[in-house]
C-alpha cells in the first residue's frame, strides 16, 4: 500500500537516496588483498632487484626490512606492514610496479626454454654423432677435438653410473654460446627502453 505522507514532509524521496561512488566492502577487500600479494611478491624477490623497481623509498625500504626478518611472527607483522604500504601508492605506481614483475616473469620463463633447448641439443649430441657434425658447422670455432672427447666421456659416465662431470662441461660449453645472442638481445631491449624513455 502507497505511503500517502510520502513526499509531503517537504524532503524529496531523492535526498533519502544514498548515490554509491566509492567501492563496495567487498571490492575494497579485493584490492587491500591483491596489494598484499603484489607486496609479497616483492619480498620473495632478489635485493637487488627490489632496488631497481620504481616505488617510494618507504615502501621499498618496508619490504627490504621485511626480507631481512627470519621470526615467523616478526616476519607476518613486517608483511602486513609492506601490505598497508602497498595501499599508500597511486594506481600509476602500481602499474608501474606490475609492469616490472611481469617482465621479470617473462624473462624467467625465457630463461628456462633456453635452458631446456640446450639440455636437449646436449642430448641430441650424444645420441647422434651428426649432432656434433651440424654443432660445427654452425660454430666453427669450437674445439671438434674436445667435443669429441667430452661427449665420449659423458658416454663412458652414462654407461658406468659415474657422476656426469664431461656432461656438465658440455652444457656449458653449448650455454656459451647461447651468451652472444642473449646479450645481443639484451641490448635490443635496452635501446628500446631508451627508446621509450625518450619518447
């Protein structure tokens, strides 16, 4: 049933109407918690790497702080501090701060299928004597003579259980030689940077 007194107190029905701009609690709760997280990753992360990330000099001295503590409980208090930092920075900080993590993500998982490229060439080049063959002809300044002999001993270590010493030299002789072409793109990277930066 209609409320006839509705209206004729001299308020409109509309000043009652609270408008809702700002974030429910639920959203709020969200945000605080991917901040938390976002901090947390922080702290799991290299020094030196902390140190390279564009953040205020309180919120990255918090979460060095915070890397330094071995207590447990110490250590929960000093997150949750990093965390009610975190919630101090503008979103363009944030997405600043994300920016740089996820690239840390990409080139990690660059790293390792590169990794697992040369793991698998090593493999191929035990497995198949034209492995070396094509391995040569691609870098000819590699010594033909020590290759044999390492991947015959690497053979030998196989057959007899022995610790894969020879197997070890050969993934890092094939490892550098990965090295150029990283640093090469590596430096295409930093000229982008440059790029952008200037931009």
């Amino acid at each position: 049933m209609p409320n006839a007194n509705r209206g004729s107190v001299g308020f409109s029905s509309a000043e009652f109407e609270q408008e809702y701009e700002r974030p429910s609690k639920s959203e709020l709760k969200r945000q605080m918690s991917a901040l938390q997280k976002l901090g947390e990753e922080l702290v799991e992360q290299p020094r030196d790497r902390v140190k390279r990330v564009p953040m205020p000099e309180d919120v990255r001295e918090a979460i060095l702080e915070c890397q330094q503590i071995k207590d447990h409980e110490g250590r929960r208090r000093q997150l949750q501090y990093v965390g009610k930092k975190m919630r101090t920075l503008e979103e363009d900080e944030i997405a600043a701060i994300r920016k740089v993590l996820d690239s840390w993500k990409g080139a990690s998982k660059a790293e390792t299928a590169t990794l697992h490229a040369i793991e698998r060439r090593r493999d191929k080049l035990l497995a198949d004597d034209k492995a070396l063959t094509q391995l040569l002809s691609e870098h000819p300044q590699l010594d033909a003579q020590q290759l044999r002999t390492l991947i015959r001993n690497a053979r030998k270590e196989q057959a007899d259980n022995k610790p894969p010493k020879a197997y070890r030299e050969i993934f890092q002789i094939l490892k550098q030689l990965q090295a150029p072409a990283a640093s090469a793109a590596d430096e295409d990277n930093d000229e982008i940077d440059d790029d952008d930066q200037q931009s």
